[in-house]
C-alpha cells in the first residue's frame, strides 16, 4: 500500500519536488518514489538539525494553517505525505489544517498526499 503511494508519487509529481514525511520514512521518499524528502533518519553533517526535527513535528502537530504554511514555505515543501506511521507517531487521525484549500488531497488511499498550494 505504502509502494502504490511512492510509485504515485514517482509518476504523477515533478522530479524537483520536496516531500515533508515522517522522518522514519524519508529514505522511502528518497528511493522509492525518487524525490526529496525534506528530512530522514541519516541526521549526520545535516545542517542544524535539531530545528529541523521540530519544525517537521510541528508542520505535523499545527493546529492552524499558518505556523504550517510558513515552514513549508521555508523548507520549499510541495508535497505532504501521511501515514499510518505518522499518525501513530504523532497520535493524531489528520493533519488539523489540511482542510483549508490550501492543501488539495491529491492521492487518497491507506495513507494521504497533500499538495501544498499556498506560500508566503
């Protein structure tokens, strides 16, 4: 189920795109579905790390779509992908502000793609 989504991805999303995942799941990002994963488990020389770790939890955990917009426009992010494994994670069911029309569902299965729209 995961592969269907990666293999979606590989196909029906530009080459250039950066996908926010779980950071457990970046490298499925990265070999899989063949894109930029915004951030993964292979933390070493990765500049400033630690912020980047919370501001991945935080793009996860925004109650509101503003805080989210901001760091996925910092980090030139296209795409959000969430899974089971995020929710889990997270202990959440959705991303909170993914109802705003800022982030169109484009794959809908097991697990969800947002595309992000909206920038500052």
């Amino acid at each position: 189920k995961e592969k269907v989504a990666l293999i979606w991805i590989k196909d029906n999303t530009p080459k250039d795109s950066t996908i926010l995942s779980l950071y457990k799941e970046g490298y499925l990002i990265n070999s899989i579905a063949e894109r930029k994963s915004f951030i993964d488990q292979n933390f070493l020389l990765v500049h400033d790390i630690n912020q980047k770790f919370e501001d991945h939890e935080v793009m996860y955990n925004s109650k509101f779509s503003t805080n989210a917009i901001r760091l996925l426009t910092k980090y030139e992010i296209d795409y959000i992908y969430f899974s089971s494994k995020t929710k889990s994670t997270f202990n959440i069911e959705e991303i909170a502000y993914v109802y705003d029309e800022c982030f169109p569902l484009v794959y809908d299965g097991e697990l969800k793609i947002y595309k992000v729209v909206c920038i500052i």
